[in-house]
C-alpha cells in the first residue's frame, strides 16, 4: 500500500490532470485554483477507512460529520410517514441492536461518538435502506420485498452502517466540494460570450464527463464495494449467516429487471458484487462460527 501522502496526492492528482487539459482555455486565476487545491487537500484531508486501511480524501472533521448526520437526519424524517411497531419493526429493532453492537466491537475508534438509532418508513413501493454519520439509519419496508429473512436485513443493515464506519459521507462531500470549486473557477475563467455554443457545450461537457465519471462516481463504487466487504463481516459477528448476503442480492436482481433498485443505482452489478462476496466469503464464515460459538458458550 502506498503512503497515506502518496496516495491521497495520488487520488487529488486526477484533479489536476483535468485541470490541465483545460488549461489552454482557462485564465491564470483558475490555474492558480487547480494548484492551490492540488497543494492544500492532501496534507489537511487524509484519512484511512477503518478495517480496509484504504486511504481518502477527506477534509471534514469527525466531529462535523457528526452534526451534519444528526440535522440530516431529523429534516429527512421530518415527513416521513414512520412505522413504530409490528414485525418488521420489531425485526429491523433487532438487527439494529446485534448489528451496532458487532460494529463496535470491530470498528471501535471508527463508531466513537455514534449514537445508534433506527426508523421504520412505510413505503411499501422504495426498495431503499440508508444510513448517515453517527450510525443514523432508516430503513423502508419496500425493502422487504428483496430481505426474505433476518440475515439478508442485516447484510443491507451491515452495509448501510459501514458507510458511517467508512466516513463514506465526509469523503463524497469533499470530493463534490473539489469539483465544485474547480466548477467555480472555470465558469470565471471562461469567456462563453468569445466561444460558439457549441465550443460552450464541449467544454463543459468535458469538465462535467471528468468530474463524474473520471472522479466522483468511480470513487461512489469503490465505497459501495467496500461497505459490502465491511458490512459482511459486520453482520457475521452480529451472528447472522453470511451466505445470506448473496441472496439478498439475487433478490435485489430479479426485482431489479433491466434497471436496479433505487438503492442499488450506483452499487456495483448483481454479478460483480456476488462475486466479491464470493471471495470475502471465507473469512466471513469464520467470524459467523466464532460469533455462534461464542453466544453458545454466553449462553
């Protein structure tokens, strides 16, 4: 593995490749805003992933994350139509309660300042489940249609809290903020009244194909293939059984038809991701037989 350094001067390089191809149409100020980024970011915004030992960028504080999590979550439920008992609620209750307990146990400095909670949203026609910083997670009961049981919840339960356990949130928000700024830059840089609109629309489409799918929505993929890696060995310890996950997501695509469920529009395909699971799933195995050994001998 590279250095933490190296890698995150690494990763905010590809800013500045783009910014380069760009240079012949920017002014010296917008230059400027591609240095000073390049330079700033990665000594104020690296971090390592809990669990992984990835590398990100990173730029906002724990303690940021945190607030942010909290107001985030209080204005989305704000009208939200919300199911606070029954079966389903009793079920995601329990797999909040072993699941966030698991994550604690694995991921303790990553969950410091967590204060788990959970709510049930009646939505029977959202396959979606999320979670924001500070173990704040949601779940709809759309999402049933693809979790048949207890273990494939707590494989998308896994998943959604190793998001918070990844600062998957904070990492996004940086890197939108980057481009957003370089955004910034350009629109004051360029002379669009000196350009034809088509020259207009090549350039910025260009900027906007490299923001999105040069820098932004690979990294989105990369979070979601590791909080299927963490999430799985989370939900082992939770003592539910991993083989389940990859049901979960046979379910998830044969809803899904040709197009994937909301919750699943920018994970990695069906295929990709069981085949993944397939390789993480031995290890997966031995923390599910520990964790079932152990809460015999408990017991």
């Amino acid at each position: 593995m590279l250095p933490i350094e190296s890698s995150c001067v690494l990763r905010i390089g590809r800013l500045a490749v783009l910014g380069r191809r760009l240079t012949a149409h920017l002014s010296a100020s917008v230059v400027l805003l591609f240095m000073a980024m390049t330079m700033a970011f990665p000594l104020t915004g690296c971090t390592t992933v809990s669990g992984t030992g990835r590398t990100q960028f990173n730029f906002m504080s724990r303690e940021q994350e945190l607030s942010l999590g909290a107001g985030a979550y209080q204005e989305e439920l704000a009208d939200a139509k919300l199911v606070t008992s029954g079966p389903q609620f009793d079920m995601v209750k329990r797999v909040t309660k072993r699941v966030s307990a698991a994550a604690e146990k694995l991921h303790p400095d990553a969950t410091k300042g967590f204060t788990w909670e959970f709510r049930l949203i009646d939505a029977p026609d959202t396959i979606n489940a999320w979670a924001l910083p500070g173990g704040k997670m949601a779940v709809y009961t759309g999402l049933f249609k693809a979790a048949k049981n207890e273990d494939q919840l707590a494989a998308v339960m896994g998943h959604e809290c190793s998001h918070a356990i990844g600062r998957h949130g904070g990492e996004r928000m940086s890197q939108q903020t980057a481009a957003q700024a370089i955004m910034a830059g350009v629109g004051v840089g360029l002379s669009f009244s000196e350009m034809s609109p088509t020259a207009q629309q090549a350039t910025m489409a260009a900027f906007g194909a490299g923001s999105e799918y040069g820098v932004l929505l690979p990294f989105s993929r990369h979070q979601e293939s590791e909080a299927d890696e963490l999430g799985l060995f989370i939900a082992a310890e939770a003592g539910y059984d991993p083989r389940e996950a990859v049901e979960l997501w046979k379910n998830m695509g044969s809803i899904g038809g040709n197009k994937p469920p909301e919750w699943a529009s920018t994970h990695p395909s069906d295929e990709t991701r069981q085949a993944r699971l397939a390789e993480l799933m031995p290890r997966a195995m031995e923390i599910w037989k520990a964790s079932k050994k152990k809460s015999k001998k408990d017991s």
